[in-house]
C-alpha cells in the first residue's frame, strides 16, 4: 500500500535530490551538515517527524528548512549567515600597549616584585588605560599574540645550611 506524498514531499525534483546529496559530502560544518541532512532525507520520501527523530532537529525546524529551500531551490539558503561574534572587550589596551608595558619591569611603577604576573599586569593596564581587562582575557590576547604566561619560580640562590639535619642522615646535601 502506497502512502499519499505530504505537499512539502512533491515539490522536490530529482535535480534537487542530486544538488543536496553533493552539497552533503562537501559540507563541513555541523550544523550545515545536520540541516542538508533533514532535507534531503524529507526529498527522498522520510515523513518529517521521522526526519527529526534521525537528525535531532526539532519538527518545526524541519518544515521551516525544507520551506527555505523550496523558495530558492538554492543549498546556500540554509546555511549559517556571517556573525560578527562579540565585541571586543577593552579596546582601548592594544596589542602594542600590552607588550610596551611588559617591556618595563613592575618595579618602574612602584610595585613590590620584578616579574609581570598577569594578574598584576591585568590592574596595571586596567588603571593605567581606564578600561577594564580580566586576567583570563589579558592571558588570551597574548596567547594570540605568541606570548606565553608562566607563574615565576622563586629559587633561592644557595642552599640551607641546616638541610641535611631537616631531611634526615641519610640525604645527600
């Protein structure tokens, strides 16, 4: 017994059916991926809740891509626009702002250590620029910039005079 074709299902020609199958393979996002997917699935006959159940896509998502798609007949119609993303956070601290301060070192501008932390740095360009930065954004934007941040290391310069009595006989020092 042969079902009767939803309306969405009969708009379909087998031209589409190639032009998504090829859009398929060469779609390298997920998200196109999945969307390609759920349309390509209700072109070759799947009834549309069992396209969401494969795809994870919502019903309605899935009326509303194969709707998009019908209007242009086009692949690229269902794919993600540009987005700008969020804006940047302190523009005013740039990039050369950042290493001509880490030219300097702390104790220049009365702070009680020789090394940069970017902790430190992060208050340091904070103040000196009004502009608010985070530590965890500073660490980023130098990562971007090649710069690696380590916690210094606090050696002392000789060793204990009363070391062997601390760690025993037995130990070497």
């Amino acid at each position: 017994m042969k079902r009767v074709a939803e309306p969405i299902e009969r708009t379909f020609t087998d031209r589409d059916r190639q032009r998504l199958s090829r859009a398929l393979r060469s779609a390298e996002a997920a998200r196109l991926f999945r969307r390609l997917q759920a349309i390509l699935l209700v072109a070759e006959g799947r009834r549309v809740p069992d396209v969401a159940a494969i795809t994870g896509l919502a019903r309605s998502s899935v009326y509303h891509l194969v709707r998009q798609y019908l209007h242009t007949h086009d692949v690229s119609s269902v794919a993600d626009d540009a987005r700008t993303g969020r804006p940047r956070v302190a523009t005013a601290i740039t990039d050369e702002r950042i290493l001509d301060e880490l030219r300097r070192t702390p104790s220049v501008f009365s702070y009680r250590t020789n090394v940069w932390t970017v902790e430190l740095l992060a208050v340091h360009l904070s103040t000196r620029y009004q502009c608010s930065i985070s530590p965890r954004t500073l660490r980023r934007r130098m990562k971007e910039m090649g710069l690696r941040s380590k916690r210094p290391r606090y050696v002392y310069s000789e060793k204990e005079p009363h070391r062997a009595q601390k760690k025993g006989r037995l130990s070497g020092s």
